[in-house]
C-alpha cells in the first residue's frame, strides 16, 4: 500500500480521518458511492470540503492510486467529485487509480479551489 507521505492525516482539529496507518489485515474496505443528503451536519460539510482541498493541494488534476487514502472520506466525494481513473475500475484495491473531476469538484466545494482551507 503506496503511504503518500505529507498528506493530512485528519482534518486539522477533529476527528475526521482522512488517511489510514496500515493496511487491512482482512481484506480492503472497498470505495463505494455515498449519496450526500442537504441535510448532513455542517462539520460533515467541512470535513468533505478540506479533504477536497487536500486532495487538489497534493495531486492536482494528475491520477493518483488509492494508497493510503481512507475508504469512509473517499466514499463520500466518489462517483461526484473523485472518479475512476482507469477501466476496469477495482474498488477494493490499494493501487486503484482515481483522478479529480475538476468541474464537478469546483461547483461542488468552490471554497476548496481559492486557498480558503489550509492543512
């Protein structure tokens, strides 16, 4: 499992995880899509929104394999805002390809694009 060393290990000041330390022993907790309902908690938001920010700051519009990254804070921007970067696309694996689908990623969380999250 590729560590992508310097990327925020949780957003700063919670809980929210945004990286694993090891891999699973029992198998990869597979990525699937989580629907994102308008009424989820404002920390939620903020929390979908810095890993966005994270996310941009460290690959840019560049694929990236999955690695580290947590399966739970990767669910809630997949199929939108992080999409499968190659065919056929493994959800259960550590060196998945994803990239970020800019235009979506912008309307969804412009605050993450104009330097207003820091990690």
């Amino acid at each position: 499992m590729l560590k992508h060393r310097g990327f925020p290990g949780r957003m700063p000041g919670t809980d929210f995880q945004f990286t694993i330390r090891r891999a699973n022993p029992r198998g990869v907790t597979p990525i699937v899509a989580r629907e994102r309902y308008a009424d989820r908690r404002r920390a939620d938001r903020d929390a979908d929104a810095a890993f966005m920010a994270c996310l941009w700051d460290y690959f840019g519009a560049e694929p990236f394999e999955r690695g580290n990254l947590d399966a739970g804070r990767l669910s809630w921007v997949f199929g939108r805002e992080v999409i499968p970067a190659e065919d056929p696309f493994d959800p259960e694996s550590y060196e998945a390809l994803l990239k970020i689908d800019e235009n979506c990623a912008r309307a969804a969380f412009p605050d993450a694009f104009d330097g207003t999250w820091v990690a």
